[in-house]
C-alpha cells in the first residue's frame, strides 16, 4: 500500500502548494467550470490510449487525469464544500455497498445478475421517486448516452426478446427515414434511425461509441494513405473522377487495416 500511498499524498501536497497564495498564478484562477474541457479532453485521451493499446500512454493520460480529479476536490475543499477524503469515503461506500456479494451476505451468480442487482441498488438510493435515468450524464456523447438509457431500461425488462426485434425495428425506421415528407421529419428519423442502430448494437455487445471511434480510425488511416499515394504519384486528389477516388480508396483499404 505504500507502494502507491507516497507518490498519492505527494501528488496531492503539490496541487495544494500550487493553489497557494504564493503558488502558481495560472493555478490559482482555476475554478470548477474553467477546468471543464481539459477534463473533457483527458478523458479522452485515456480512451485513446486504451484503443491504441499503449499502456505507456495510458499510465502517462491516468496521471493526468487523475490530476483533474484531485484539482477539483482541492478547490471544493477551499471553498468549504467537500474534501478529498469525503470524495473517497464516498466512493468507498459507494461500492462495498453496492457489492454486497463480495462485502457482506449477498449472492451473485453472473454478472448479469450483478448488474441487476446494482440497478435495484441504485434505484433504493435514488429514491423511487427518481427515474432511472436520471442520474445518466446528459453531457455524454450521444452515442454513449443512448447505448446506457438503453441499457438501464433493459435491465428492468423493457427490452426485445431478440436482437432480430430490434433489426426489424431498425428496417421500419429506414423505411420512415426514406418516406420522410420534409427535413424536421428526416431528421427525426434519422435519430430514431440511429438510437435504433444503437440498440442493435447493445444486443450484439457492441459499443457504439467505441465502434464509430474505430471506424473514424480506420477512415482517417485510409484517406490519409490515399494522399501518400497521390503525392507519390504526382497526382492531385481533388483532380481525380470520382470513379479513380474509389479506385485509390480500394488500393489503400488493401494496404491499411
């Protein structure tokens, strides 16, 4: 435990000294809602670092945002409204409370079967006034935010009793999106098209999120091969029928995974 406890309690003396009144001027004016996107941002990169598989940059992008989370405890603490230690008691609580399978009498079978209990969990401490989905940030992506509405409703049994419903679902959508009359309706269809996709999604344990991140990765490697391909070629890419731009996209797909 010391292993880790020293460079924590290090970490946290240094946001402290920076937030001083003889500490860091840039340090000091930051407040909750400046430090919104770089936090944003962080989280980010640590997704990158995960889809890239590079535990270097991993660790490096935890550090970092692990820095955000200690900078915004340390100016709640100085503006009297929590402190650290309450962040971690609270999250200490949080999960022996919500793992009473492994920390007191409960069972669990299967993880699914966690996952219902830990939504019945949730929902006692919400209240049962309290929707479901109320505590899903409205701040997350959309794909990311659909995928987890979806999945909280389906752990309380509303939910197709196969993933052949939801692609049927997806086709009818399709087909409203193709006859849409006007452009309000076409895009209300088209998000029903694509909260539908997601779904189908979810069925299969897919990410949506994750899988579009991907496939921007794998456009973005392509097109960027195609340029090479031109520039070796002493071709201008916008200078190509469309017909040569598909030919060049193939070739560069068989290069580039």
């Amino acid at each position: 435990m010391r292993d880790y406890l020293e460079p924590f309690q290090e970490l946290v003396g240094i946001i402290a000294r920076l937030r001083a009144p003889d500490g860091c001027p840039w340090d000091r004016k930051q407040t909750h809602e400046s430090l919104r996107e770089g936090l944003m941002e962080e989280c980010y990169e640590v997704l990158a670092a995960i889809d890239e598989q590079d535990m270097l940059k991993l660790k490096e992008e935890l550090g970092d945002l692990l820095l955000h989370v200690i900078f915004q405890a340390q100016i709640a603490a100085e503006d009297g409204d929590f402190t650290l230690a309450g962040v971690l008691d609270g999250i200490n609580r949080k999960l022996t409370s919500r793992h009473p399978h492994v920390f007191a009498s409960g069972e669990a079978q299967d993880a699914d079967q966690v996952a219902v209990k830990w939504e019945e969990l949730k929902r006692e401490e919400r209240g049962q006034d309290a929707s479901v989905l109320a505590s899903v940030p409205r701040q997350m992506p959309a794909l990311a935010y659909s995928q987890s509405v979806q999945g909280r409703v389906a752990r309380l049994g509303f939910d197709w009793e196969n993933v052949g419903g939801v692609i049927e679902k997806l086709a009818e959508e399709v087909s409203e999106f193709q006859n849409a009359a006007d452009q309000e309706q076409r895009e209300a269809e088209f998000g029903d098209m694509l909260f539908t996709l997601v779904n189908v999604g979810r069925r299969l344990g897919i990410s949506s999120e994750t899988a579009l991140r991907e496939a921007n990765r794998r456009f973005y490697r392509r097109f960027t091969r195609m340029e090479e391909l031109c520039r070796e070629r002493g071709l201008s890419f916008g200078g190509l029928s469309f017909e040569e731009q598909n030919a060049l996209w193939d070739e560069a797909k068989r290069g580039v995974i």
